[in-house]
C-alpha cells in the first residue's frame, strides 16, 4: 500500500517515479483483492460456507483438490468425445 505522507523521501527519476506508480497501483489491487476475498466468503450459503471451513482445516484439502483434478480430466475426456476427437477409448460407445 502507499500513502501520500509527508513527500520527504519521494524518487527523483522517471524510472524510480515509475516503479513507485507501479508498486503504489499493485498495492492497491492487492487490498481490493483480499476485501473481495473476504466479501465472498461472508456471501455464502450455509452449506458453501461448511466446505471452506473444512478445507481452511486442512484435513480435506487434498482430498478435494485430487478430486477437483480427476473431475476436470473426465471432463476433458467427455468433451472431446462429443467433439469426436476420441484420442483415447475411455468413452467408446457400448457394443450394441
């Protein structure tokens, strides 16, 4: 974050006055980043709001993150099955 202060230490080159724009804008993304953050998790249901709680545990992060992976693959999987791309046989129709 940066503050106006006082200007007693400010940079004197373009390229300092640069990188001083450029850290003051990335300090402001990151506070609204963390308040939209917060925001969000207060406009969960109830049911939203017992998974975060269980994977800010640690004791199912894992659990979900593997399962999030194996789910995004199967789909993957499927789409390029609709698309006829069957690079793999995973989705082969059943014999009739």
């Amino acid at each position: 974050m940066s503050s106006v202060g006082y200007g007693c230490i400010v940079p004197c080159t373009k390229l300092g006055r640069f990188f001083a724009c450029v850290i003051a804008l990335w300090g402001g993304f990151m506070m609204g980043l963390i308040v939209a953050l917060i925001t969000s998790v207060f406009l969960l249901d109830d049911k939203k709001k017992e998974v975060v709680v269980k994977l800010s545990e640690g004791k199912y992060a894992g659990k979900a993150v593997v399962a999030g992976l194996r789910y995004n693959v199967a789909l993957k999987k499927y789409l390029r099955h609709l698309n006829g791309n069957n690079m793999d046989d995973d989705f082969a129709p059943p014999m009739k």
